[in-house]
C-alpha cells in the first residue's frame, strides 16, 4: 500500500466516523437543538473529510480541485445551513420574535 492510498484511508474512516456518530447522536440526543449540534459536526466535519479523501486518492488533477471546492462548499454550506435551521427552530417556537433580522 502507498502511502497515499494509506493517507486516503485514514481520511475515509474519519470521515464515516463523523457520520455514524452523529447519526446515534440524531437518535439518543433529545430536542431539536441537541440534535443540531450532532448534525452541525456531520455537515462541517464529516462530509468534507470523505471528499478529502477522495482528493489524496485522486492526487493532483483537475478533478481533485473540483472536489476541493465541493469540500469548501459542503464545509460552508453545513455551517450556514445549522444556523438557519436553528434560528427557524427558535422562531417557530415563539424564542425569537419572527420579525427581527438574522
């Protein structure tokens, strides 16, 4: 095994890691902003970290930097998207009143 393709691994398992426990954390943790701070790690964290692996298996080529921008997206995107459900959540439960800016 190359030490490539050792690296990749490590990134891979991580990455799943990342995923199954925030998925048991979607199962055991009570409440809507419990389970927001389990799916924030999976979206920020996990996804991204597959993607990486998939860029070192790769190795430099066009295709592994458009799989780094998927990475910087999915990095991104996560965090923003947890905020906005959060905030939704706390203004459909009366918490934040509706008409306040973000």
């Amino acid at each position: 095994m190359s030490a490539r393709t050792v690296c990749a691994a490590v990134l891979l398992v991580a990455g799943v890691a990342v995923l199954l426990l925030a998925v048991l954390g979607l199962h055991v943790l009570p409440g809507p902003y419990a389970r927001l701070h389990a799916l924030s790690p999976a979206t920020s964290l996990g996804g991204p970290l597959v993607v990486l692996a998939l860029v070192v298996e790769a190795g430099p080529s066009r295709r592994s930097a458009g799989l780094l921008v998927v990475a910087l997206i999915m990095a991104a995107g996560g965090a923003l998207t947890t905020i906005a459900l959060g905030r939704s959540t706390a203004q459909y439960e009366g918490r934040v009143p509706r008409e306040d800016p973000p």
